[in-house]
C-alpha cells in the first residue's frame, strides 16, 4: 500500500506540471489556410522545424523566428509546371518567380533541356538556389544530339536508339519525364511513331509527357488526338502544355477542346493541362517563318533568304499563312527582345518594318522578319488569344496556373508580363475582381494539383510532415503589376515567402537565402 500510495502522489506532482513548451524553427501565427485541397480556408498556426511542417492548428512553443499572419492567406508554395528557368544555376537568386510566390518550378519544356541531368542537378546543390527546381528531358534537345543538323527525314534505327539511349539516361539522373515542342527545330519534323518510341522509354519510371503540341490554332483537335495517341500507346500521363486557342479563326472553340480532354479521360487515359493567364504568347519570331525554310540551321536560312526565288517563295508562304489564320498583317507581334536592333524592342512588326524600312505594307513586314532573323532573330509577343476562351480554360479543374517564363534579368527588354505577374494575376484579376475563381480553388490549381500531376512528393499541401514552402499573400491587396508595355515590376500583397523553411522573402524584399533543393524523380 505504501508503494501505491507513493506511486500516486508522484503522478499527481506530474499532473500538474505544466507541458515542456515544444521549439520550433519558425512559427507562422494568425493565418488563414489555403491548404491547396480546394477545402475551404481556416484559421491556424504552423509550425515548421528542419524544413518541414510539424504542426498546423493551435501552436505553443517559442520559435526562433515567429510570423504574425492576422489578415493575410497561408498557402502552400506555387508550383509552376511550365517554366524555362533552366539557367537557374547561373541567376540562383529566381527574383522574378519567388516574388510572385513560386517555390518550385519544373524546367526542360518545350522540348528544350539539358541532356546531362547529373551534371545539371549538381550545379543546382553547389550554387544552392532560392527555389526548387525539377527538370524534363526535351525532344527536340535529343534529337539534336542524335541526327545532328539534318533534320527533315525520320531517324535512322542508329539515331534512333541513341535517342533511346539518351532519354533513357535522364530518367536514371531525375528528369521528371519527357517533353516536346513540336512547333519547334528539329521536333516540328518528328514523326508520331517517333515520339511513342521515345515516350515508352519514360514509361517504366512513371514519367509524364509534356507537349507544346504542333498546332495551338483552328487545327488544334488533330494535335490534341497525337498527344492522345502517344499517352495510349506508351502507357504515360500526358500534360497539354500551355492550352490556348491562337488567331481569331479559332476563337470559341474552348468548350469543345475542354470536351475533347474530358472524352480521352474517360477512355483511361491521364490527361491535364497548363496555362498562363494572359491572350499574347511569346516566342522567338522565327516561328512566323516556315520551318522548312530554317531547317539545317542559321546559316542554311541565310543562304536561301539571300536567294531571290527561294525569298519570294518563303514570304509567300508566310502571307499565306497568316491570311488563314484570319489576320492582314502583323501588327499583333510585338518585339521583345532584339539583339541586333535594340530600338525595336516593344514596337510591333509593323511599326519596325516603318522604322526599318520606311514602309509599312505587308510585304515590308515580311521582309522586316527575314532580315531581323537572318541578322540573329529576336523574340517576341504575339496577342492572339481570346479572354472568353481563357476563362473557359481557367475554370476547369484540371487546368494549372503555369507561366511558361524564364528568369528574368530586371531592366533587360520588353518581355512579356506573365514572367512577373501570372500567380498574383490569377489571385488578383480572375479571383477578386472577376470572380472566375474561388480562391481556394485558384490555390489548388498553383500547389496541390501541379505536384501530384508531376509527382513532386510531399510538396503541394500544408499537412504535417510536409515540405514548408509557403507563400503569404494579401487577399485585397495582391496584384500583378507588370504589364506589355512596362513589364519588370514585382507584384504586390505577397509580403512572406517560405521555401524549405526558410524565408526567401521577408517584408516584400528578397532576403537572399537559398534554400531551394534539386528535385530529382523518385523511384
């Protein structure tokens, strides 16, 4: 009885001592939640120790670093699918995407990348970067390497395997999955069977297809059927990069494609889509010239551009061309970037060819391009989208907010906005002012949907055990404030900026840390 009574008393002496206070790295107090499910937002605090998340709801404990929240979202970083930040080695600081919230971002698309992934992660871990980055293996970058600089013919069963073999070596060094530009040098001379072949080698290690696809325009449902066909035949899941409808012609035809996606998910099949949100594109402007004219290179397009019949064939098929797709001239293209005619930079092709030529007619706009190509090309802003058509799109719910930029050198040319302002524009323009959005969904199409599609584990969701990359945003107060004409302007009302648990961002300025990681494929 002695012991007993002795067991206890020493029970109740620790009954009513008070808990040891837990210690954290960082705790994120008063804060909405967006969690990046789509459920509806809620108070709570979070917890984050060793860079990742331990406890979300009522916290107590001290922290080395506390952030007050009152009146702002608590959302998990975005994620951008669709970017071109694969020099994020040599600008690590990713100014222009961590200030619109991205804490990671997947590189490699449009069928352009590196083709040594070890090397590419490595440099990635010894620079150490501000953001997360993984990486695709590019089509037309294998291909390259395999056929060397002729490339409108099919590969031979050699060139073949070397791709094989290149593709396969990417999977092995982490490349997420495999994507194409097929509107691109050398991909745009691809074969469908090629692009298989090359997608089955993904298969195995459950990589994802990306496609910029051959045609954005009125022939859009043949290139959408292509990329069905190779997610059927190579057993992949497949994302539609960028969807959009390019040219009046092809305007209104959203809910159309939207069903097309929807039939080849209901057939089995694992399809998704990306898009930023705004109705001009960007590319260089070599893609108003057609493609046989700049195969084998530069200097083969330079040779058939100074031939008098082999120029007036190509501007003929450029006049064509842009007649069928519903316009009269190329006003609509804005030069971005000009190397050798930095003047130009933000004036649309017509008030170059006046500037350049003292003529703006058809045929000067036609020649303007050929001499601004063969002088080293330049890249540009195309306006053809309709913002019925973006809306059709945005709503769905596959549909995730991607930006398709690189990083951005702040000052340098006139590129276009969506490099600064895509994430706080989908908060800002499609959720507040417009109301195309909940916010809760708005968030779930920036984290949780683009990390399970792209299997980037444990990132995407505030949940226990999960990465702590989070943005902080101002629900009245986020916007976009780059624009076409005035595009490097950070955006507002996102003042905290979490990756890996640290801050990136602090106040609205860039602390300069670099915690972001490699995110290599797993297994």
């Amino acid at each position: 009885m002695r012991h007993a009574a002795g067991f206890l008393a020493g029970w109740l002496v620790l009954a009513v001592l008070p808990a040891r206070a837990e210690s954290y790295d960082l705790v994120i107090r008063n804060g909405r939640v967006v969690d990046g499910t789509g459920n509806p937002a809620w108070f709570a605090d979070i917890a984050v120790r060793e860079g990742r998340i331990v406890r979300v709801g009522q916290v107590n404990g001290e922290a080395k670093e506390e952030i007050e929240a009152r009146g702002l979202m608590v959302a998990p970083g975005f994620i951008d699918v669709h970017t071109h930040a694969d020099e994020l080695a040599e600008m690590p600081r990713a100014e222009n995407f961590v200030r619109m919230g991205v804490t990671t971002v997947v590189a490699g698309n449009c069928g352009s990348s590196t083709l040594d992934f070890k090397r590419f992660f490595r440099e990635i871990e010894a620079t150490n970067v501000a953001i997360n980055i993984a990486c695709l293996v590019g089509h037309n970058s294998v291909r390259s390497r395999a056929m060397g600089g002729d490339f409108n013919r099919a590969p031979t069963p050699e060139e073949m395997q070397r791709m094989k073999e290149l593709v396969n070596t990417a999977m092995e060094e982490g490349a997420a999955g495999l994507s194409t530009g097929l509107i691109y040098l050398p991909g745009v001379f691809a074969q469908t069977d090629e692009i298989v072949e090359l997608a089955k080698v993904i298969a195995p290690y459950g990589g994802i297809y990306a496609s910029h696809m051959r045609h954005e325009d009125a022939e859009i449902f043949k290139a959408l059927d292509e990329v069905f066909r190779v997610a059927r035949e190579a057993g992949v899941r497949a994302e539609v990069s960028h969807i959009k409808l390019s040219g009046p012609a092809a305007w209104g035809q959203a809910d159309k494609v939207l069903e097309c996606l929807e039939r080849a998910r209901a057939e089995g099949l694992d399809i998704t889509q990306d898009q930023y949100t705004y109705t001009a594109s960007s590319t260089g402007i070599s893609q108003l010239i057609p493609e046989t004219a700049r195969d084998g290179g530069q200097a083969k397009f330079v040779e058939r551009a100074r031939d008098p019949a082999q120029r007036a064939k190509i501007a003929a098929e450029m006049e064509k061309h842009l007649f069928s797709r519903g316009r009269t001239n190329f006003a609509y293209a804005v030069i971005a970037s000009c190397r050798s005619h930095p003047a130009l930079n933000g004036l649309n092709l017509v008030q170059a060819a006046q500037k350049l030529r003292g003529g703006d007619t058809l045929a000067d706009q036609i020649e303007t391009i050929l001499d601004l190509q063969a002088a080293g090309g330049a890249s540009g802003v195309f306006h053809g989208m309709s913002e019925a058509d973006l809306q059709v799109f945005l709503r769905h719910p596959n549909t995730m907010a991607a930006s398709d930029s690189g990083l951005r050198k702040f000052g340098v040319g006139v590129p276009h906005p969506r490099g600064y302002g895509n994430n706080a524009r989908v908060l800002a323009r499609y959720v507040r002012e417009l109301k195309v959005l909940r916010l809760e969904d708005a968030v779930r199409k920036m984290t949780s949907l683009p990390a399970t599609t792209f299997r980037l584990k444990d990132r995407g969701l505030i949940r226990e055990g999960c990465w702590a990359d989070l943005t902080l945003f101002d629900p009245e107060k986020v916007q976009d404030r780059a624009t076409y004409e005035a595009p490097h302007q950070y955006p507002a009302g996102i003042p905290w900026v979490i990756v890996n648990g640290m801050v990136v961002i602090r106040n609205g300025e860039h602390t300069g840390a670099k915690a972001g990681k490699a995110l290599r494929r797993e297994s």
